[in-house]
C-alpha cells in the first residue's frame, strides 16, 4: 500500500498552468488553462472536458492527466466549457436527473460548437503540430463524443465514464480512433453507455478499444487510493501518445 501511495503522489500535480486565455463561442467567452509540455518543437494537444461539477470540485484528480500527458509531449488543454446559465441548471444538486437531461440535450451542439473554436484556437498556435485529442469524463465525455463526431479535426478520443448522446446515435458517420473506460458498478452513467459508444465507432470504421474495470463505480480515476487510478491514467497517456503521433 506505502507503493501505490508513492506512486499516487508522483502523480499529483506539479505546478500552475502555463497560461489561461479565453476562447469566444457564439456569445459566450470561455476560459482554458494550458499546460505545456516541455518538449521543444511542435507539440500535439489534448484538450480535456470535465464532468457536470466543474474542474475545481477535484483539480487533483484532472491535473494527473495533465502531469502525465505533459511529460510526454502533449500540451494540455482544460476548457471551462460551461456558461453561468449552465451552471445554474447543471450543477446544483437539487436539480432532478430529467431536468438536466433535458437540458444537457438541448446544449450538446452548442458545446461541441465551443470545443471546435478551442480547436481552431489551438491549431493557430506557433507549437501546434496540429494533431489534437478530446478526452472527456462523464457529461464530458458526451460532449467529446458529440464533438468528434462532428468535427473531423479531432484525430483521437478517449471518454471516461461517458457515451454519445442518444440524439445523435443515428447521425453518426464518423469518429476517430477511440479509447473507452468505464467501471462496472457506475449508477451514473451505466456501463452500457460507453459499450455502447464503441460500437458505434466500429461500426463507421474507426478503431476502437473498451476498458471495463470490475466492482468501480462512476469516476474510480479521482481516488487518491484506488490502483486502478494509475492505470487509468496510463492507459489514456498511452492511447494519445500512440494517436497523436505526427
């Protein structure tokens, strides 16, 4: 147990983000904190989409994605993609699951919309190689999903705990190569979600892997104890690695 203490603690993060600017979608101008990786040369990037609580509730848990994706070439990108008037129906804990299902379904457009100008803004960059990944975790991963499918830009996805929202099952021609993790006890988002989201991939052609992870429950990744913590957070460094290759 003092091992993987170790080891969780190596992966907590190291520093503040490079910078934070803002990216403008629609009416709305949404903040991104960038962590850079310190390989020189262009770099690719992953951008990464939080769950419905925002980033602040566990940035610990979000920033040992960053460690380890920076310390292998990729630049880091979190997108705050929510507005006050999402905030204000997604967040709250009094809110009924309908109410913000209904809700999440009306916004998924317009969050993909927000995750391609991040897109746009990202590949104007001096050290963009150009090659950029979406992971998301749970509404998140949704909104990852949403915007590969649109946004043929994204060269890789790797959605925790998510799945494709089910307006768009039907209209999907395309995704790009794709990693799934998922626990087998989640009461959130039930694992069928995301088999159900590598199915799709495969059925357009893209390559797909599904890792299901017995007895977890929705986001086992953010446990400061777990061992499977580390795993997860390897195996998604590995597939963006792989896939983000120039």
């Amino acid at each position: 147990m003092a091992g993987l203490a170790t080891l969780l603690s190596s992966m907590a993060a190291r520093g503040a983000p490079a910078e934070e600017f803002s990216v403008i979608s629609g009416h709305d101008s949404l903040p991104v904190s960038r962590y850079a990786a310190a390989a020189a040369g262009k770099r690719p990037a992953v951008i990464v989409l939080h769950g419905a609580r925002g980033i602040e509730l566990r940035p610990r848990a979000y920033e040992r994605y960053a460690d380890a994706l920076t310390e292998k070439g990729i630049d880091t990108y979190f997108l705050r993609y929510m507005t006050s008037a999402d905030t204000a129906v997604v967040t709250p804990m009094s809110s009924t699951h309908e109410s913000r299902e209904a809700y999440e379904t009306s916004r998924f457009d317009a969050w993909g919309d927000t995750v391609s100008a991040t897109v746009t803004a990202i590949q104007g960059r001096p050290e963009s190689s150009g090659r950029i990944g979406l992971l998301g975790f749970s509404l998140g991963g949704y909104i990852a999903a949403d915007a590969a499918a649109r946004d043929t830009r994204i060269a890789a996805l790797a959605v925790l705990y998510g799945g494709m929202p089910d307006a768009l099952v039907t209209k999907i021609k395309h995704l790009p190569p794709l990693i799934a993790l998922h626990g087998e006890a989640d009461r959130n988002v039930p694992i069928t979600k995301g088999r159900e989201l590598v199915a799709l991939g495969k059925s357009v052609g893209a390559e797909t892997e599904f890792v299901p992870y017995p007895g977890k429950a929705h986001g086992f990744d953010f446990s400061d104890t777990d061992p499977m913590t580390p795993d997860a957070v390897d195996r998604v460094t590995r597939f963006f690695k792989a896939k983000l290759a120039a």
